[in-house]
C-alpha cells in the first residue's frame, strides 16, 4: 500500500511540473522582432489612469490587428481604413496606415510594447503622462 501511495504521489508531481513549464513559456518575455509579432492580437484589457489610481478593465469587443511577416498588417480599429505597414525599432512599434480616408494626424501610430510574450502583447502610448497600457491576447 506504501508503494502504491509513493507511486501516485511520484505520478502527481510529474503531471504538475509539466504543467509548471507550459505556463512559464506563455510568460516567457519575447524580443520585439517582426516574427514574435506576427499573428492576429485582439485588445482584452487596457490601464488607462486619467490622474489617480487605476486598475486593467476588461475591454468588450476590442479592436485586432494582424500583423505579417512582409511588414504589413490590417486591423478593424477604424472602419474605413484597415490595412497598412508595421516597423518594429528597439521596442518602437509604428503603424501606418495606408488608406487616404483618415484625417491627417490619424495615419501613423507610434507605440512602445512594454512587453511580449507568445499569448500577450502590452502596448503603451508614447508621450502618455498617466498610466495608458493596451493589453492584447493573441488568437
């Protein structure tokens, strides 16, 4: 009875360190290259903080973007434009967009991914003075 009680403990514990490692790898921190980038990413949450504190809010039917291994993306944030060109510099992500129906001023955009990993995009805007970070999933 010993045995068989050393056994299923054995058992168990290599069942949860396998678990342990799946988990630590959807962590892992990625570098912003255009390979870790590509796939589609759909915003989940944001922590946006207009001058106090704030905690991440779940967004309800957020925008996507997709993104290419050609430098391209398309995205349903605006309705008349969705599609353009991606730069990845350091951690700077600009978005172009390649459509002339969009306001001037409204064409590029210019983020800083605050982190990357395999299930998980944050993106944060540039010259925010409070907290303003997007977080995507990817699908």
């Amino acid at each position: 009875m010993k045995l068989i009680l050393q056994l299923i403990a054995l058992l168990l514990l290599f069942l949860f360190s396998g678990c342990e490692s799946d988990d630590k790898e959807q962590l892992k921190v990625l570098d912003l290259t255009t390979t870790n980038l590509v796939g589609t990413w759909k915003l989940s949450e944001s922590y946006v903080s207009p001058g106090g504190e704030t905690s991440w809010q779940a967004v309800e039917d957020g925008s996507s973007y997709t993104f290419t291994n050609e430098g391209t993306f398309t995205s349903d944030f605006y309705e008349n434009c969705t599609e353009g060109e991606y730069t990845v510099d350091g951690d700077n992500l600009t978005l172009t967009y390649t459509c002339e129906e969009l306001e001037e001023g409204h064409e590029v955009w210019n983020r800083v991914v605050y982190s990357l990993t395999e299930k998980e995009l944050i993106l944060r805007g540039i010259g925010c003075t409070e907290a303003c970070l997007y977080k995507y999933k990817k699908m």
